[in-house]
C-alpha cells in the first residue's frame, strides 16, 4: 500500500552563492578541472544564478495535487533531488518522521540509460542508506517517454510553435547527448537494443505524428567530457549549419529529451541554438517543455495508479522500456551502466 508520492529529479541552483556548490555536487568523483567548472559557472550566473528547475519541479507537483485530489487519491507529495536542496537524502528523512512507510518515486526522466534511470535508482538507494532502518520502502515508476498523455502534451506544443514558426521550418527534436558506450549499455538487459537512443527516436516519431508533422530531425545537445569520446550526433547547434546549407530558412527545435526548462533547454538552445540561427539569418522557435501541461501531472497519477492498483500500462511503442508498471519488475541488473 503506498502512503507518498516523491517526486526525484536532478537539482538546480536558485542563487548565484549556490552555483558552485551545486556543480561540485553534480560533477563529484568525476575529475572535473576547476576551469571546466568556472566555465559552466558562467552559464547559470547569465542567468543570475538561477535554474528554472526547482520552480518547474514545485509547478509540476501544484498539478500532481491536483490531479491526485481530482482522482480520490489521498496522497502526500513530497520532494526531494540527487544534486541541490531538498536533497533527497533530507526529505527521506522527513518522510520516514511523518509515518510513511511505503512510496512512490516519479523520477523526472522519461528514459533508459544511466543517469536517466539507473541513478536515480541509486540515488533512492543512498537516500534510505542516509536514514537508515527506518527508512520507507521507495518504489521507482516506470520510464514513461511513450505514455499516451506525454506524447499528448508534447505534441501540442509542438503543433503550437510550428504554427508560430509556418509551414517552412524545420522541426528538430534534441535530448542530451551521451557517449556511444553509455548508449549501447542502456540496451544490455535481456530486452536488447541501444535503449536511449531509441526510446527518443520512438517518442519523436510518435509526437510528429500526433501533431501533423511529416518531416522532422533528431539531434542531440550539451555534450562534455573529452572531445575524443564519440558521443550521439549530431550536435543541434552544429546542425543548423547543415540545414542553413540545404537552404532551410527556419527551425522548429523542440527539447524532447526534457521535462521541463533548466540551464540546458535555456542555455544550450535559447541562447547559443538561437544566436547561431540569427547568425545563419535562419527563424527560431523553441517548443515548450511538457512539465507544466495539466495532462503531464495526469500521467503521473496514471503512471501511481498503475503501481497502486495494477491498472494496465498505457503504451504507445514496442520500444523496450522497464521499470514498476511495464512488466511488474524493476530495471535488470545488467543494463544502464554508466559510461565505461
């Protein structure tokens, strides 16, 4: 019996004292040169220090609320993140003070992979490690990139901006680049396949589809590391250039991969897509993120109602995919290992 639902998801700084910190909590054990991370710094302090992440994620849960009273589900919801306050280690903790024993997690990724799925299976793990026996039981909902009402939401802010933008515009999809190995160990469960990549494809596919669209791209963005690691291309910004010389006068990019706006939908394609358009004398419109449509707080009430009360998961892919409500069991052992 679930008595809470935690909504789980990356962190942001919401001041320019804290964006340091921060990246040092994101990039810990990594080997990351202080210069890379005084260059990352720069980005947020553009924006006066503040990621719009935290604002999205308490939006998002006023709608969970919602849609769990409009439902008759009698649930608290709670918040916690792997990287910035309420760490998710500190709100375990009030969890297991308030009484509650066994929860639902929504982790805000809708995909495979390492740090899309499997460490955010970890990051429950240290959480109840941090509170120790009397931790509550944390159940993961499952990978949602193909849930009807996802592909509902992100279609019609699709079909919002190519509006916008006219009948002559390109419309890209992107999500975050990982290196090629990362991407082929999202796919060694018994499933099979390159889990990640295909999951975004599939889902591109099928909101290009409900929202009219005949021809679109997939790109990728906010790679790092070393320019030697082969990562998923191409790059969105590199690919302007491409379509610039194939004469398209416009772009339609729409942040797939992204739940909601945070410094790599703002930074990565409001500022540096956008300025390389205006650079190419090419239109650019920028799709809306899902987290704020009232049918994504819908899904995550669907997505506990699968886990509460078996009700059958809506799908509309035969990608694979895993987690609670796919197939009753959690990820395989094997699969979403981090990047070797």
């Amino acid at each position: 019996m679930i008595d809470a639902l935690l909504v789980l998801s990356f962190g942001g700084p919401e001041g320019p004292d804290q964006v340091l910190s921060f990246l040092e909590n994101v990039t810990r054990g990594r080997g990351v040169p202080p210069e890379r991370l005084a260059e990352v710094a720069r980005h947020y302090l553009h924006f006066g220090g503040v990621s719009p992440i935290n604002q999205c994620n308490r939006t998002l849960i006023s709608g969970i609320e919602h849609a769990l009273a409009t439902g008759g589900l009698d649930l608290p919801v709670y918040f916690g993140n792997r990287n910035w306050h309420p760490l998710v280690e500190d709100t375990v903790a009030a969890m297991a003070a308030d009484g509650v024993r066994r929860a639902a997690v929504f982790a805000t990724s809708a995909w495979g992979g390492y740090s899309g799925c499997r460490q955010y299976h970890e990051d429950i793990a240290r959480a109840r490690h941090a509170v120790g026996s009397g931790a509550p039981e944390l159940v993961k909902l499952r990978q949602f990139f193909d849930h009807p009402l996802f592909i509902a939401a992100c279609a019609e802010a699709l079909r919002i901006a190519v509006g916008e933008a006219g009948p002559t515009a390109r419309v890209v999809f992107t999500a975050h680049s990982v290196p090629l190995s990362a991407d082929a160990a999202a796919g060694l469960s018994a499933q099979g396949g390159h889990r990640y990549s295909r999951q975004v494809a599939d889902a591109a596919r099928l909101v290009a589809d409900a929202a009219g669209v005949d021809s679109y791209d997939v790109g990728w963005q906010s790679r790092s590391g070393s320019p030697q690691v082969p990562w998923l291309e191409p790059d969105v910004t590199d690919y302007l250039d491409t379509l610039h010389a194939q004469r398209v006068p416009g772009v339609v990019v729409a942040p797939i991969g992204f739940v909601s706006d945070h410094l790599e939908v703002v930074w990565d394609l409001d500022h540096e897509a956008r300025q390389r358009a205006a650079t190419l004398g090419m239109s650019f419109v920028r799709v809306a993120t899902p987290g704020t449509d009232p049918r994504f707080a819908e899904m995550v009430v669907e997505l506990v109602a699968e886990q509460e009360c078996g009700a059958s998961a809506r799908r509309c892919s035969q990608v694979p995919a895993a987690g609670q409500g796919v197939n009753g069991t959690p990820c395989a052992a094997d699969c979403c290992q981090p990047a070797g």
